[in-house]
C-alpha cells in the first residue's frame, strides 16, 4: 500500500452503524478514525485492547432498541453528537453504510462533512424497480426478463403468460435475499399477493444459476472493480431459503475467462453510467449466471458500501494493497492519492454467515470468539486476536454475533472468517464447513 496523504491521515472520521462490524476496515490505518455503534457485540472490547476506538450507544444504557437500530437514529442521538463534536479536531467527517433521507437531513443540520452519496441516487438504483427500469432501458441484453407494479395488482394469470414456474417475487427494497420470495404455485402467489397487496415488486422466471458479486470504486476518472467472489446461497444445510445470502468466497473459480471479463466489462459500463450521474465512491455488482448458458446477467446495483466491504478491506489491507474504502473516503473529501494498483495476485477468503433457522456451527460453545486453526478432522483454539488479513491458510476467526431484533428469523447467529475455501461447487460446502455445521 502507497503511503496515506497527511491530509486523510489528520482528518477526524465517523463511521456511525447499528452493527459496529460495518464499520470495520479504516480502522489501524487512519489513526483518528472512530466507530459509532447502536449495539454491543461480543468483540467490541478485543479490539479496543487492539487500539480500535468505538462507541457504543447500548453500552451508554439507552434500553429502547429503535433509539440504535438506525443510522439516522444514532446521529440524532444527543450522545452521538456530543462524542463527535468532542473528538473532532476540525470539521468531522461522517462515513456510513447505506444511504437515508434521515442521514441527508442531520450532516446539512450540524455541517459535518459527508463520505458517501445521498439518498435521491442510491435509490436511483439500489431499489430494485429502479433497476429494472435502469436495465431496460442501458442493458436489456443482461437484464432478467420481469415485470414490475404493485403485488396487489399482478395477477397469477398475467404472470404464467409471460413465465413459467417457479416465479421469483422480489420487493424493493431488502437485505440479503429476505424480501426475495420463490413462488411455486397459484396458492404461493395468492398467500404473498394478499399479505402484501400495496408493494411494489419485481416479478420474473426463475433461472437455475448461482450468483456472483464484484466490489468497486469510482475515485476520480478511474473505476477499480475487485476480483469476482461467489455469494454462498443455495444451501439447505445453511439456510431453506434459496434466496438469503450467507455469505461469499474469493476467488470464485466456478466461472471462465471469458465470464470473468464479460462481468469486468458490465460492470466498467455500469460504473461509467454511475460516474456521469454524480456517483463516486464505492458501489458493488450482483450477477447470476446461468448454469447451462453460462449467461451472465446483472441482479443488483448496490449503490453504497457492500455486505462484504469491512471483511474484504481487511484481506486487502493483508496483501498489502490500498483499499478501495480509502479510495472511496479520498474520493468526498477531493484528496489525491497515486500510485494506482489494479492487481489483486492470489486474492482469497471466504466469510461464511450462520443464521437463526438455519444450519448452526457445532463444534464452539455460542458465546465464544476467536482465532482457530484447523488440525486433522478438528481445530484447536489460537488466541482472541482479530486480524483477517494475518490469517494463515488453514485458520478461521470464529465470531458469535448478538441478534438485532432478538430471535428474528434469518437474523445473523455467527460467521466464520478465513482464507480457507468455504464451497467445495457455487452450491456445496468443503468438507471442513460441513463438518462444523450441526
């Protein structure tokens, strides 16, 4: 990694988020960057020993959940303001994770400066009946054929005209393949479109494929893309749902050259699309790829920090690149930074998520955090270091996570961390991650 600017190393950074690990990545490298946290997890104390600062709004006793499940939530908080106006050494500099009007509203209020875009063009293409519309109208080649409108609206008879079953029924708005729903039959359709008649939706076919995901920056004139990794889906043993994500690996080894160049050339597209409309910083693709086609098609724009932003800076900041969340930051704040490295040699590592109602790891008491190392049919406990870049090929960070809302169906139990391979195929775990799960 070239050597960070003066300018970005003496700037006061905020990175406030429900979920502290969002946040995580900046951290060890920008000396007066903070973490604003909502919740309490197990981990916040290791990695203060590790020199990370964090706040924590459930640390301060505030007992009500919807005060610091919300990005806009904790800004406003009296606290939150108070801690950053205390810290700052000149105007602070506020990072987040996904875009609100509510975020908008409280940087303009306290005229704290702002590292990531705004609502209006985030929801230009985040939301996924934008998308659509986007598609069609720049890459109808590439788009999944669907119709879109209010669920309440649609009707079975309509749909069967255009597709055949399984239908696919995505909402807006979602996260992690929870508000995307297979339906496969009329029934399916009826219980959905009468639970939901007022929402808007994305209706299409089903296509037997498995999906993959980039992340990227627009720094300047440039758009850096990252290697493509697999999104780990698909698994029954982890999760029913086809649909919830739960997790990613890099590299993703089941696609060809040519794939792989036909993703960098959609998404260099897309990015100069993006570019041109006023977006910079840091963005990511979805794709799926049809498994008897090889056809690639492009799913999702996630206009903001991606799921796998933190975990995947920390690999890049272990192989001794510049992360594209820095070049992101320089890229609100207009600070130069040279040097420009576009290789990622030998780039892996897998992040595997547990959910509530899925497959659980069993081999490690559920309150438990900390480095393994495989040995044999088992693995032996290391130390409680959090270090995702150190990691050696056959170690794993094992992570208990704190449920926000407590017992939600597909909230997050545990995830592992590793440069080991979590699939074996898109769609079957390794050996080792088939052992774990109970």
């Amino acid at each position: 990694m070239h050597k960070i600017p003066d300018k970005l190393l003496k700037r006061s950074i905020f990175f406030v988020t429900p979920d502290f690990k969002r946040g995580m990545g900046l951290d060890g490298i920008l000396p007066d960057y903070h973490i604003i946290c909502g919740h309490y997890d197990p981990l916040i104390p290791q990695l203060r020993k590790q020199g990370v600062q964090i706040f924590c709004l459930e640390e301060k006793g505030i007992d009500n959940e919807k005060k610091y499940n919300n990005t806009g939530k904790i800004l406003e908080n009296d606290e939150t303001v108070s801690y950053i106006n205390k810290k700052s050494k000149e105007t602070p500099v506020v990072m987040y994770f996904k875009p609100a009007k509510m975020i908008d509203y409280l940087l303009e209020k306290h005229k704290w400066l702002k590292a990531g875009n705004d609502f209006e063009i985030n929801e230009s293409y985040e939301n996924k009946i934008n998308l659509s519309n986007f598609l069609k109208k720049q890459f109808p080649d590439i788009e999944i054929p669907s119709l879109t409108g209010k669920l309440g609206d649609l009707t079975f008879s309509e749909l069967m005209k255009t597709f055949s079953l399984p239908l696919v029924i995505q909402f807006g708005h979602g996260w992690a393949g929870k508000t995307t729903f297979p339906v496969n039959n009329e029934k399916d359709f009826l219980e959905l479109s009468q639970k939901y008649p007022q929402t808007y939706v994305k209706a299409s076919g089903y296509i037997e494929s498995f999906a993959v995901l980039n992340n990227c920056c627009i720094y300047e004139d440039k758009i850096f893309v990252s290697p493509a990794a697999v999104q780990i889906s698909g698994i029954k043993k982890l999760y029913p749902n086809p649909f919830v994500t739960c997790g990613r690996q890099w590299p993703v080894k089941f696609i060809s050259g040519e794939q792989e160049g036909e993703i960098m050339r959609i998404t260099q597209q897309v990015g100069l699309i993006m570019q041109k409309n006023g977006y910079k910083g840091f963005f990511g693709l979805d794709f799926l790829v049809d498994k008897s086609s090889g056809k690639i098609y492009l799913s999702e724009i996630n206009a903001r920090l991606t799921a796998s932003s933190a975990f995947f800076t920390k690999l890049e900041l272990g192989c001794g690149k510049t992360p594209l969340m820095l070049y992101h930051l320089a890229s609100f704040l207009n600070i130069p930074l040279s040097n420009f490295d576009t290789d990622y040699p030998e780039f892996k590592g897998s992040q595997l998520i547990f959910r509530e109602g899925g497959g659980q790891p069993r081999k490690h008491n559920p309150e438990f955090f900390g480095l393994f190392k495989q040995e044999g049919q088992g693995s032996v406990y290391v130390d409680n270091q959090y270090q995702p870049g150190k990691l050696d090929d056959k170690q794993y960070i094992f992570l208990k996570r704190k449920q926000f809302p407590t017992n939600s169906i597909g909230a997050e139990t545990a995830r592992i961390e590793t440069k080991m391979e979590a699939l074996k195929t898109p769609q079957s775990l390794s050996s080792w991650v088939d052992e774990l799960i109970n």
